[in-house]
C-alpha cells in the first residue's frame, strides 16, 4: 500500500475510489467502487433498520443508496481531508434520508432496476443478530462496520494461506484469531494438524500478528490521515467489545 507523500497527495485508501468515481475525467473506478459498496451494505442497511424502517424499506433505501454512489453522485463535493470514510458514509445516509423524507408525499418510489444485486437476507439476518439491548443507530452502524473490517481481513488472510499451499491449517486456526481457547481445544487442533502443542502455539502467535497486520491495513484504508490510525483502532476494538 503506498504511503503517504508530499505534494498533497495521500495513502491509497477507499477515497482514493470515491474520488475518481466522482471526477468525470478519470478512468472508470465501477468494480472498485463496487466491491466497496458490497462491503459496506450490511453496516448501512442496520442503520436505516435501527431508525425504524421496515425490512423492505431499509432494502430499497440502502439499494438507492450504493446505486447513487455508483453512479457516482454526491461525490463532486469530497476530498481526502474530510476524515473517516465510515463518517463520509453515515452522513451521506442521513442525507438521503432527509430527502427521502421530504419527497415522501411527492413521488413514489421506484425508478429502473438496481445496478447492482446483493443477498438482502442476508443482511436482514444480520441484523437480527444484534443485541437486543436499544442501540443506538449509529452503534449499531459502528459495530455492523467493525465487522465489516473483520470480515475483509478474515478474507485476505484465507486467500494469503490458500495461495501459500496452507488453507487446511488456516481453517484449523482461525477461531483462535478472535476468541480464547477453551479447555482441550489446543490439544484437539494439534491433533488434527500434526503438531505437537508448542508449534500449534507458535502457528497461531504467527497468524494471529498477520492478522493485526492485516486488520490495521485494512481501517488505514478509511482514514484520510495516517496519523488517526491507532485511535481509530482503538475506538473500533472497543466496539467489538461490546
């Protein structure tokens, strides 16, 4: 991932896809900007359910959400000094829903077929996963973005050890990257393996510091400035703590 430079320029992150989205000029960033709105629909699609939306409604709000940031619009405005993309995303919802809300008694809702297609029961199960504590929408948004992170990172580390001829010990290992062992688990896993317990232990100390790697790759992408890098880390552990 390059680093950041001089010249205002800035690190490779997700705004570097959401801007040349945005810019007229520049080559196409679909597939990009594609794969970033998959990933992110399950934190946005819980935020607009938190707020009281039917399942339906949250869907097709969400939908015209992702089709609108394909499409490339509200992005003539954004710069890599606004700050968190995470933040760039809540508030770009919440200004679709204000003006969802005014149109409301105005115009039905519709328009052509969605430019893209993603598993909404999934998202919907997702959702009914959460706490039933009253979470605020923006927690809910936080914790579902959080794992959002975890789930790209768990991704990359799969493709890594698949690549690398070791995707049986990665399937092996992965539960004991976000959660403690329990009793006979250690012996269980070397077992099937072929390990004795101490170089089990020093696989998964392995895996484990590749993991923090690649899960501190991963927020530096939604950031705009390096530096916010150990807080944002921080605060995201802490939500998944939670």
């Amino acid at each position: 991932m390059a680093t950041a430079a001089g010249g205002g320029q800035f690190h490779t992150t997700h705004w570097s896809v959401v801007l040349e989205a945005g810019n007229p000029d520049g080559p196409s960033a679909a597939e990009s900007l594609e794969t970033l709105c998959r990933t992110y629909w399950p934190p946005i699609y819980a935020y607009i359910r938190r707020r009281g939306y039917s399942p339906d409604d949250a869907q097709d709000l969400t939908q015209e959400f992702f089709t609108h940031l394909l499409a490339g619009q509200r992005l003539s405005q954004v710069a890599p000094h606004k700050g968190k993309f995470r933040t760039f995303l809540l508030a770009s919802v919440n200004h679709l829903l204000a003006d969802r809300w005014d149109r409301a008694q105005r115009q039905k809702r519709g328009g052509g077929a969605p430019l893209f297609s993603l598993d909404a029961q999934i998202s919907e199960q997702g959702y009914q996963l959460e706490p039933a504590d009253p979470l605020t929408p923006e927690k809910v948004f936080e914790r579902r973005w959080a794992l959002a992170l975890l789930d790209q990172v768990l991704g990359r580390l799969e493709r890594e050890q698949v690549e690398s001829g070791r995707g049986g010990n990665f399937a092996a290992l992965q539960p004991f990257l976000t959660g403690n062992p329990k009793p006979g688990e250690y012996p269980a896993a070397a077992a099937a393996l072929g390990l004795n317990e101490g170089a089990l232990r020093v696989a998964i100390h392995r895996l484990r510091h590749r993991f923090g790697e690649c899960f501190r790759e991963e927020v530096l992408h939604t950031l705009s400035d390096p530096k916010e890098i150990d807080e944002e880390m921080r605060h995201l552990l802490e939500v998944l703590s939670e």
